[in-house]
C-alpha cells in the first residue's frame, strides 16, 4: 500500500473544448485543453508528489485508490473563539472530476493506465482552521482472486 500527499489545492480536470480546424481542405472538429489551465500545474506538482514517494515501474494490474481532497476553510466560517473543525464539502467541484485530473496525472508514473483503477473511493472536506488544502491518496493493488471466490464454492 503507498500513501502520499499531494501539496496542492485540489483542482478538477475541466471540459475540454472544442474548435474547427482545416486539415487537407476540410474542415475537422478537435478537442483540446488550454495549456494556461491551472489543472496542468496541479498534474505536474501531483506527478512530482508521486515520484517522491514511489519510485517503482509503473503498476501493471487492477488498483484501487482512495482520495481524500482537503480545500481551504472559506473566510466566511473562519473564527477567533469558536473551535473551527474540519466539515464535508459538499459544493463545486464535483468529486468525480477531481478524481480524474488526479488519475490523468498519474498515468505513466504509478500505473501504466488510470483504465487500471477498479476501484475508488473520494471525499471532500474543509479543512479545520489550520490544515493547508491537499490531496491525500492511498493506493493498494488488488491482488488476483482464485475462480472458487466468484462461483462462492
């Protein structure tokens, strides 16, 4: 099991968009993601935190990775007297594409293909009054299951 933090406010992987372009006379539709997106830089500090803390060939069999993304405690309910624990963050962004801007960063360095990933599990909080925001994973390989397990004999 690998364990590792991510120093980073967690970014989700936005909707590419699209555009027309002309190729041999005619006209073609592509996606593509603007490089000045703040997502690339979150991808290249979580890489970083990655290589740091596994420096192994990438896993080659099924994976399952638990997310725990922290965001920052909004002003709003930022006290002097009264405690400031830790609460669900239950707004934008959406889990799920804070899950994929992680998993497309991490392809080719911890596993070979995120399509890997069979299993997951995510949450979102704000931190208490003093967590700075980040990404925290746990990442297990799922070992291979004898054919008595799925037949229940």
């Amino acid at each position: 099991m690998l364990v590792f933090t991510i120093d980073s406010p967690p970014i989700a992987q936005p909707r590419q968009r699209q555009r027309v372009i002309k190729v041999n006379g005619k006209h073609t539709a592509t996606n593509y993601l603007p490089a000045s997106h703040p997502v690339n830089g979150f991808k290249a500090i979580a890489r970083a935190a990655c290589r740091q803390a596994y420096d192994g060939a990438p896993l080659t069999g099924p994976v399952s990775v638990g997310f725990e993304f922290v965001f920052a405690r909004p002003k709003a309910i930022t006290y002097k007297t009264k405690p400031m624990l830790s609460r669900p963050h239950y707004g934008k962004p959406d889990c799920d594409n804070l899950m994929k801007s992680v998993l497309d960063a991490l392809n080719g360095v911890l596993w070979a293909d995120d399509a890997q990933v069979c299993e997951w599990f995510g949450f979102k909080r704000i931190g208490d009054g003093y967590e700075k925001p980040r990404v925290i994973l746990t990442v297990r390989e799922i070992p291979p299951r004898t054919a008595s397990a799925h037949e229940g004999g």
